[in-house]
C-alpha cells in the first residue's frame, strides 16, 4: 500500500499552497484531487490581492509559496491599491486570467518534487482511535499517511441556490461528498452556517464596451512575487458601469423571488461583499451603484461583473442586466447563483491548524470560514507546513501577530473564531506599519531558510537584498548633519541646534530621497530599488520603535504559556459562559486568552494569578 | 480555593466589630459557629458558639456567589467589639478546614478577579477606605461606583467610531467609498480631546482633594505665625517662643475643614539671616510656600517679603491682640481667625466645585498620552489621505492609553502596579 507523509484532500487554493509547502520541506506528499482540471481553479473573481490580501500573498511568497509567481504569470492588469497613500497600507492587485492561472498552477504541482498529484475522490477518513491514518477513494483505494490536510471548500452541506431553484453541490457542477461529511460529522465539531454569492458571468462580445469607462492598470506594475521581474502576458482594461433606479426598482420588486430574501437560506453573508439584493435594501438612499466589468481571461468570452452578486432567479437577472447602461444586449453565460454552506468554527483548531480533537488532521481554507484566495492559500501554507513538521518530527511552525499578517489571520480565526465569512483587511494588524507587503521578504525568508523551503535563487536573491539594504542603512545613519547643512541642501528643517541622519530625515513625509542624497552624495551609488526600500523603512521608523513596545508587552504575554489540560472549570470568579469559551477555544497563552470575546481585565488577572499559581505547584 | 477570613473593621475595642468570611466553605464554616444561616442577603441574630460555648450573640449576614461583595460566598459577623471575642472567634474560624486568615488586600482582589471591580474602582475603593473628610468620600464613591471608567469607556467608543472612519478609507480604496470622512474625524477627536484635556486638568485638583490643599503662613519672623497654627489646630503643633526664627523646619497640621482637607504648613519666617541653619530653613520655605495651593501671608508690610502674592492668596495683618483698629488676626485671642477659616474654605471650595473623575498620576498620565496622540492624529487628519496611515496609528496608541487606564490590557505590568502600590489591609 502507497504511504505518504501528508495527504492533502483538495486542489483549490488551500490545497496546491498545503501541498506545495509540505513538498518543500521534504515530506512525501500527496494532493488528491476529483480532477487535475480542478486544481488552482478560480471560482469566484478573476482577480487576486488587494488590501490585506496583496499583504498575503506577498507573504505566501516570501516563504517560497506558489500563489504569487502564478499569479504574476497570469496578471493581465495590475494596480498596486492606495498608492497615494503610505506604503503600508499599499496592497498589490491583479486581474487574473482564469486559464493561464489554472494552467500554470498545474504545470508548478506537477513540476514540484515530492509531490504526487493522485486523481480521485476521497469518500472516507481511515481512523486508528482518534488519530486519523489514511484516506479512502471513491474507487475503493486506500492510501495511508501521517497527516491529512483537508481543504475541501463549502462542500459540507453545500447548497447552490438560483432564485426558488436549489440543488446540492459545491461550486458549480461539483458533486458533493455525502461520506466524508458524515465522517466529519462523526467527530463532533462545532459547525456554524455561512453564505456567499456570485453574479452572473456576461459575454464579453455583447458588451458595448465603447459607451462604457475604462479602468486600465498602472503603468508600472507591482508584482506579488519578489523574484517576479517583468510582465507575462498581454494587458487589458476593466470597464466601470452602474446599476441605476431602474435596476434597483426590478430588484426590488423581485426580492420575495430571492433565495437570500424569500427566506431560502438561514447562513450569515459577508457584511462587506452584500449581493445586489443586499445593497438596493441595505442602502436604500443611494441610487446607483458601481459595477466593474472584469474580463475572467485573454482567450475566452467571459466577463465577470464585480458588484451584483445575486441569488435571483435567472428571468430576473436577464431583466436587472439589461437595465445597466453598456449591458442593454447582454448574454448571461453562467447565472449568478448564492451558496450556503457548513465551516468548522475555526476555534476548534490549533495555531498550526491541526483540529484539537482529532490529531494529525489539518483544516484549511473557505472549511474554516474564510473567504478569498488568498486567505485560503495562506492558511493552507501554514497546515502543510506544520503538517510535514509533524509528520518528520519537527517543532510546529507558527506565525505569530506582530510579524506577518498569516500570523494575524490564524490568531484571528483560532482565538476568536468568524461571525462571518472572514476576509483580510489591514485593519485587522494590529502592527501594520511594520507588517508590509513591500518588506514580507524580509520580516518572513530568514525563517523560511531556517526551515529549508526556499530554492538556491530564492535564497541568493534574499541575502543581496537584505546585505544591500544593510549597508545602505549604514551609509545613511553614519553622519549627522547640522539644520545649516540640511537647509542649504534645500531641505526645510526648523533651526533647532538637532542634528539628523539621512535616515531620520527621510521621516519627514515630505523628503524624497533625491533629496538627502544632496545632503549626501554618495548616497547616489545605492541601487534605486534599495533606496525605496530604506525610504519606506525610515517613513516609518519612528512609529515602529513606538510600536515595539507594544510587540515586547504582547511577547511576554505570550509567554505566560497556558498548559495543555489547564482546567478553567472550577476556578472561582470566571462566569460560565467565559469558562466555556475557554475550554472550547484553549487559548495556548495569555495574550491569546486576552483576545477572546468576552474576556475581562478582571478575568485575564485571575487567569494570570491561576497560571503563576500552577507554575509555582508544578515547579 | 481557600476561604479566607479577617477582622473587617479596625483593631481594638469598639462598639461592634465585623468578621468577614468569604469562599467556598464560608456558609459550611457559617453553619458551624451559628447552627441555621439567614437565607441569602438577609440578616438575622444568631447565638455564636464553639461546640456547647456560647461566644457572643451577634448579627449574621449571608450572602451567595456572585451577589457579594467578593463575588463569592460571603458571610459576616457583627459581633460585639471585644477584643477577647475577637481573638477566640478568629481562631475558632481558623481550626476549621479549609479557612485560613486573609493576606492584606486579600477580599479585595478577590472582588477584582471576580469581576465585581474594575481597577479604576479597585483604586477608588482604596481611597475610600483612608477618605478622612467628606469630600475625599465623595470623590472616592464616585471611582467606585465607576464614573472614570464610563466617561472612558464613553470616549473609547467615540475614537473606535472615528478610527472606523479612517480605516474604511483605507482598506475598502479600490470601492465605492463615499465622501471625505475627514470633517467627522476631526469633530470626534475634538471632542475627545477637549474633555480628555479638562478631565487631566481637572484631575490636578482632584488629586488635592484625595492627598489634602496645602495652605503656606508666610510672613516675617515673629510675625505669629506659629501661634496661628496652634490657635488653628487647637493645639501646640509648632513650638512657639518670643525669639525670632525659631521655627526652622515647615511643620504641617492637618484639618478638616467642613469635608475639605486642608494641611495648613508653618514655615520658618522669612528675613535675611546669618545663621546658616535657619539660611536653609528659609530657603525651603520659600520653595515650599511657592508650591502650596494657598498662601496666607500675615504681613501689613508686602515689600518687606521676597515673594509676591498671586491673585487668591489672602494677606492679613499680623498680631492683632496688639493693634487697635480692629483688623489683622491673632492666634493669641483667636481673633480674625474664624474670618481666615472662612476666606481659605471659599478658596477651595470654588476648585473643588471643579474636581475631575481621577486622582492618579496613573490616570493623567494616560490621559495625557491619549490627549498627545489625538493632537497629532488631528493634523495629520487635516493634511489628507495620503498620511491617514499614521493618523490612524496615532488614534491606536490613543486607544490603548485609554485601554491601559481602565485596566483592558497589559495585564501583568497592570497587575504589578496595581497590587504594589495598593494600600494593604483593606
């Protein structure tokens, strides 16, 4: 019989990002997948980043991870999100051509070493207590591993809805896996109910493309990986419409017609990607709203148009589409359809992502109440890295929240679990100002080189960057120069007897680097991509000192470890729904603990007193 | 847990005293010294006993988990205040399992860990328990009954709010985002920082309140100015002689004046002087009666003193057992007196009218790093977008300043502070 170290049920984002981070770190792995059609296949948008999601792909990428070279090779418009804004809150984004996405994301699994792409369908978890041992097959096959990582999207109790038609399934044409939920439901987890929607997808030759905005990409196109250096494929433009009163008024009177609003479906929806039926009801004042047309790739037919996803039936979506100036002739492809379906509250896992009461199994991805690409694909990294640690033997890999944003969204999702579908945001890092797409490389590859998941290149090209980023630092911060100086450089500085380095100077918002290097004209020799880099560091420094007080203080919080078996029951003063939470949550130590809902400063003092108490027994 | 127990009132004998039991096992010890309990938050008189001895009939009260002060079980006997009765219910108390004495602080922090306090209130209580006038009673019912912690809380909600603002703009760019947020942001901060700003000045005089006004007497040696402090305090708190420049150190006397605490400080008189001793006495004076919250300055002559008066000080003529024209104060006759009572009392208790929610340094400190941060988070507001990145972390560190002084996080250096700096024994 095969035996591999990790097993990985799934090839969507979650599961290539698992199975490619597992290969890397030398584990034997398997990604089994209904069809090799299926693996890297975009379901939703054409697109990938964003704000918070470019951050995560950025940081997929500085650990080696796939998502971001494919998504490069398959840009075809790139725009880098609040450029006029500071680069922290930058976000890389691209518009993705479906096909060569796909494509190239087939041809990175089957050239990756290590890895076993094995066509089938997985019907059964093979169980030796409550440790799972192996898969079965849809064909009977039985494959033994380790570990498995499960990332199979909202097949649990998927239902796809269109108006008052409903039938089962995952995604579109996918069948779902009456066994293997009902294994999963045999451990117990707790389960919740979510929701999402898609729109109709349109036929680019019926658009009247010539009346219509035009949104093109930037000129010069940030890329999501650092080893990325020029463009793959041909570029194009999005179009911009809107919905207008006459549109909203069919949506309106069709909305008993809804499956969201007929009182078809009972899952929570993302607040802040409404279906149009959502927006016309929620935001009733406002009488248009934007829709972008976005072709889903270079050779086919298809647009997708982001802004009016819906759950109506399919007369009423020819009606509203045709309602919106540009779209008057419009084909539909594929309707716009809504789909609800079972997550695993995230709580139930780990920080590596392993469920907690059934050991060697790694969730990720939309099973744990996330939504996006690049959520999935993050968190698939993270279980198949820790999913070869533990099946070699190695210390868990984990990603904590003053250093990357996986360590933000991991925390998240096992502290605090989702009340909706959870999407990224920079809002959401505490530490942004450090937390940067531009620096993901180097907050992130030294560890990624520790663990030896990086290729020779990828290794090369990270030590220049950070020995030439070091040596610019120095030259910057050797000499200080008098306000006398730094004015008849043609720097304004208040005449306060203070004198700055280049670096300090390049703190004022307003000083460009051209700037110090009149200050300082041997600074002109540091290579121009180095001097953006030092610029966007020092922009920042001030604020980052400030804020590593702040990591310090969280750092040692974390520290105060919470034991395995710590018993919250019984100890007096913690109200029973918080002593539940806990027990079900398990926060591995105080500052996570500080983060669950619901906490008190009076019930963390009392955790705290507890665990010094425990310490003191237990030494 | 343990169930602790302790003496809640004070040492010695007394009309009644009270033993506070709290825990686990406090109705099982309850049950043991008096038979039946009241039920739950009642009362009822009930014979003390130690197997077939009767120790004394006192006043039961039974409190359950949480409604108590701890937010355990809690039970207490008022017994009658005598010291041999004390000490044998105390060791009754002692010899059954599962009881031990209370450490210092001890139903305190339990009250905290329980949720039933937060640290503002924990603090206030603190300042309740050594309130020793009417308005340090005042103030201290206040931050226990939690009205620091609202008004935060209050202010916290209105900064999340404007921080909401600035991030929509931020992470939901590439959307159909409306309207400038700045005009509302800036408002939100206004209006955070003008309270927050009063609040830290204000917490100035409340401080007053909590540690007492100090009132300088300055004046020329021999002005008698030692003789009014001894006619003030009713007593001889400063030694009085006919020489000049006897009193070289300040001596201090502190009174209750109608609920305001006041300490009235006695300081060496001021004149030029070869001796070195009283040199350095006066030079303390001066610096002392420059940074008291009042001066009385007992002169008729201003130009003859090295310090001006500002504008609430009160100045009075010296001795008037010795003049003729009615005016002036003397601590000899107590005339005048009562009148300088009076004019010190209005003094303060116009400020006092104004006093803030907080009296810590803690606090202000807090307060004044918020305060801080919503400045520079306001400007950066007005210079636009393009730097919204920073004003939106500069209303973050605002944010856990307010956090930090409510007690939300950072738990243990919060913890430390707390249990080293709290009063023990309460």
């Amino acid at each position: 019989m095969k035996h591999f170290d990790v097993l990985v049920i799934g090839g969507g984002h979650a599961g290539a990002e698992a199975a490619h981070a597992a290969a890397r770190m030398g584990a034997n792995t398997a990604l089994v997948t209904m069809t090799l059609s299926g693996i890297g296949i975009m379901s939703c948008n054409p697109a990938i980043g964003g704000l918070g999601k470019g951050h995560l792909v950025r940081e997929i990428d500085a650990m080696d991870g796939v998502m971001g070279k494919v998504a490069d090779k398959a840009g075809i418009q790139f725009r880098l999100l609040n450029r006029r804004k500071g680069p922290a809150v930058q976000g890389p984004r691209a518009q993705a051509d479906r096909a060569i996405y796909q494509r190239e994301m087939l041809a990175a699994t089957l050239a990756q070493p290590n890895l076993t792409v094995v066509e089938g369908e997985v019907v059964d978890l093979k169980m030796t207590g409550t440790q799972v041992t192996g898969v079965e097959l849809a064909d009977g096959t039985l494959i033994d591993c380790t570990t498995v990582v499960l990332t199979t999207g909202t097949f649990l109790r998927g239902i796809i809805h269109i108006g008052e038609e409903k039938r089962s399934g995952g995604r579109m044409g996918d069948k779902a896996s009456v066994r293997l939920a009902e294994r999963i439901d045999s451990f117990g987890l707790p389960l919740g109910r979510l929701k999402t929607g898609t729109p109709p997808r349109l036929d680019t030759r019926t658009i009247n493309w010539s009346i219509l905005e035009e949104q093109q990409g930037d000129d010069d196109p940030a890329f999501f990986s650092f080893e990325t250096t020029q463009l793959f494929a041909r570029q194009v433009s999005c179009g911009i419409t809107h919905t207008n009163e006459r549109t909203h008024e069919i949506i309106s009177k069709n909305l008993s017609r809804s499956a969201m609003y007929g009182g078809h479906i009972d899952g929570t929806g993302p607040r802040y990607c409404p279906s149009i039926e959502d927006k016309v009801v929620r935001f009733a004042d406002k009488s248009s709203h934007q829709v972008f047309l976005e072709p889903e790739s270079l050779t086919g037919n298809t647009v997708y148009p982001n802004g009016i996803s819906t759950s109506l039936p399919v007369d009423v979506q020819h009606d509203y589409i045709h309602s919106i100036v540009g779209l008057e002739e419009a084909v539909i492809l594929q309707p716009g359809y809504a789909i609800e379906y079972d997550y695993v509250d995230p709580r139930a896992l780990d920080a590596s992502l392993q469920l907690r009461a059934t050991s060697h199994l790694f969730l990720a991805g939309q099973i744990n109440g996330t939504t996006g690409y690049e959520e999935a694909a993050a968190q698939g990294m993270v279980a198949g890295l820790n999913a070869a640690c533990l099946a070699q033997g190695r210390d868990p890999v984990h990603f904590g929240r003053a250093t990357s944003y996986i360590g933000v969204m991991i925390d998240d999702l096992t502290t605090r679990g989702v009340t909706e579908p959870y999407r990224m945001f920079t809002s959401r890092a505490e530490f942004r100002l450090s937390l940067r797409a531009d620096n993901a490389d180097q907050r992130l590859t030294p560890r990624a080189i520790e663990l030896g998941v990086v290729s020779e290149g990828r290794r090369r090209l990270f030590e220049a960057k950070r020995d030439a980023l070091e040596a610019g630092y120095q030259a910057m911060t050797r000499e200080k120069y008098s306000p006398k100086q730094i004015t008849a450089a043609g720097i304004a500085v208040k005449e306060d007897g203070t004198r700055r380095t280049p670096y300090q100077l390049l703190a004022f918002p307003d000083v460009q680097f051209s700037d110090v290097i009149r200050v300082q004209p041997d600074l002109d020799t540091i290579d121009p991509p180095i001097q953006i880099q030092l610029a966007r560091d020092a922009l920042y420094a001030n604020y980052i000192d400030r804020q590593q007080k702040d990591i310090d203080r969280l750092q040692k919080d974390e520290a105060h470890v919470i034991p395995d078996g710590f018993v919250y029951a019984g100890i007096s003063g913690l109200s029973n729904e918080l002593t539940s939470k806990l027990e079900r949550i398990r926060p591995s130590n105080l500052a996570q603990a500080a983060r669950v809902e619901g906490m008190t400063p009076a019930a963390l003092a009392l955790l705290l007193a507890k665990l010094r108490q425990h310490k003191k027994k237990s030494a | 847990m343990d169930t602790i127990f302790a003496l809640a009132t004070a040492q010695g004998r007394a009309g009644v005293a009270v033993v506070r039991v709290s825990g686990p096992s406090a109705h099982h010890a309850g049950r043991m010294l008096c038979g039946a309990l009241p039920d739950a938050s009642c009362f009822a008189v009930r014979a003390v006993r130690s197997g077939d001895e009767l120790l004394d009939r006192a006043l039961v009260l039974t409190f359950a988990a949480p409604h108590s002060f701890t937010g355990e079980d809690v039970i207490e006997l008022h017994l009658h205040g005598s010291i041999a009765i004390l000490q044998r219910v105390l060791s009754v108390l002692g010899e059954i399992e599962g009881l031990r004495l209370a450490e210092p602080g001890e139903f305190t922090r339990r009250a905290l860990e329980n949720g039933k306090m937060d640290l503002a209130q924990v603090e206030g209580l603190a300042d309740l328990i050594d309130a020793e006038t009417e308005f340090q009673r005042a103030q201290a019912m206040q931050t226990v009954e939690g009205a620091l912690s609202k008004v935060v809380e209050d202010w916290r909600a209105r900064l999340i709010h404007a921080a909401s603002l600035l991030e929509v703009t931020i992470d939901f760019a590439d959307e159909d985002v409306p309207v400038d947020v700045a005009p509302e942001v800036v408002d939100l901060l206004a209006e955070v920082i003008l309270q927050a700003s009063d609040e830290v000045s204000r917490s100035y005089v409340a401080e007053r309140v909590r540690s007492g006004f100090e009132v300088a007497i300055v004046g020329l040696p021999n002005a008698g100015k030692s003789t009014l402090l001894n006619a003030l305090a009713g007593r001889d708190a400063a030694i009085t002689s006919e020489f000049a420049g006897t009193t070289r150190d300040v001596i201090e006397v502190r009174m209750d004046l109608d609920g305001l605490p006041v300490t009235f400080l006695d300081t060496a008189g001021l004149r030029d002087s070869d001796d070195h001793v009283e040199a350095i006495g006066i030079e303390r004076a001066i610096a002392r009666a420059r940074t008291a919250d009042l001066r009385v300055f007992l002169t008729d002559d201003m130009s003859a003193l090295p310090l001006t008066p500002l504008p609430q000080d009160i100045v009075v003529a010296p001795k008037a057992d010795l003049r003729s024209d009615g005016t002036g104060v003397s601590g000899v006759t107590g005339a005048g007196v009562t009148d300088l009572v009076q004019a010190v009392k209005a003094v303060f208790s116009d400020k006092v009218a104004h006093a803030g929610l907080t009296s810590r340094a803690r606090h202000r400190t807090s307060l004044q790093s918020a305060v801080a941060a919503l400045e520079t988070a306001q400007d950066l507001v007005k210079q636009g977008p393009e730097v919204y990145d920073l004003a939106a972390e500069e209303l973050r560190i605002a944010i856990r300043s307010l956090e930090f002084l409510v007690g939300r996080i950072d738990v243990e250096n919060l913890l430390d502070e707390i249990f080293s700096s709290f009063c023990l024994g309460k």
